[in-house]
C-alpha cells in the first residue's frame, strides 16, 4: 500500500542487513536470513495498512522472520560449526580511517556483534531495534510487548552487554 518492495527494499535495505546481522554469526547464514527476510517484507507490503510507520511494520516482519530462523537453527544439530569469527563485509568502516583504526573498529564491532548474539533472543530483538532508533512504543508494537516492560529488557540488556564487553 503507497510503497513497492523496491522502494522500501532500497530505503530500509541497510537496516534489514544488520537485523540479520545482529541475529546470525555467519555470513552466508546472514544472507539466507536477509533473503528470508526480503521475501517475507515483500509479501507483507500487501497487508500493511498503515497502521504504524513502514519502518516499523518491516522490522515487525524482519524481526519476526528471524526469530523464526533462529528457532530453526537451533533445532539443527550443525549450529555449533559455524564460524562466529567471519562476519565479512559489514559497511561499517569509513575508508577514511587508517588500516589500525579500520581494524580496531571491525574488532570493537564484532565484540558487539557477538555480545548480542548471547543475549536471550527477545533481549536481542528489543535491543536490536532501539538501536535501530525505534521508540520505547514503537519496540513494543514490533514486539508485541508494554512499553515498560521493553524498559525493563533493554536496561537489563544493556547491563548484560556492558558486562560481556572488556572495559577499556
């Protein structure tokens, strides 16, 4: 409804990549989950009644399609193989920045990465979005919770990956 897939695909692309990102170690996984993803979005836009922004309507459905990826995964007896090291080509380094201050920030970002891997899945969905720049209201309509309770989760998760990360 008023946006095609092309449209959005292109303004929320980037920000698709990184749910899949924060949910999936691997990058080949990451692309199959933002594939997953792509597709369920693009038939998701024909539900979509404007009810909330397009913004939050797609990751209401990236988050959802991930979970359910995960949950997959976790049911295959070969997760445990995948290499939580290779995280690829991440667009998150400016070339502007020398190759020690590139590979440092690729080293803060996959210490991130991996500390929101170990959170509880809904802890990483609330997180993932308010870090994404959704509101308290907007994380509880994705996620189907109160806007206290996402409070609560992100202060705990917040708590959880200050602890996980070596204080500099």
């Amino acid at each position: 409804m008023g946006q095609g897939f092309e449209d959005v695909f292109a303004q929320y692309g980037a920000i698709l990549s990184r749910v899949a990102n924060s949910y999936e170690a691997n990058e080949a996984m990451q692309q199959e989950l933002l594939q997953e993803i792509a597709i369920a979005v693009w038939q998701g836009l024909s539900r979509f009644k404007g009810d909330s922004s397009v913004k939050t309507y797609i990751l209401k459905i990236a988050h959802n399609r991930a979970v359910t990826h995960v949950a997959n995964q976790v049911k295959r007896l070969d997760t445990h193989q995948y290499d939580h090291n290779d995280l690829g080509s991440d667009g998150f380094a400016s070339n502007t920045h020398s190759p020690e201050e590139m590979s440092s920030q690729h080293q803060s970002l996959e210490r991130l990465l991996r500390a929101v891997r170990t959170l509880p899945l809904q802890s990483r969905q609330v997180l993932t979005l308010s870090l994404e720049g959704l509101s308290y209201d907007e994380i509880a309509d994705v996620c189907g919770l109160t806007k206290n309770h996402v409070g609560v989760i992100l202060k705990r998760a917040k708590q959880s990956i200050m602890q996980e990360l070596p204080h500099a």
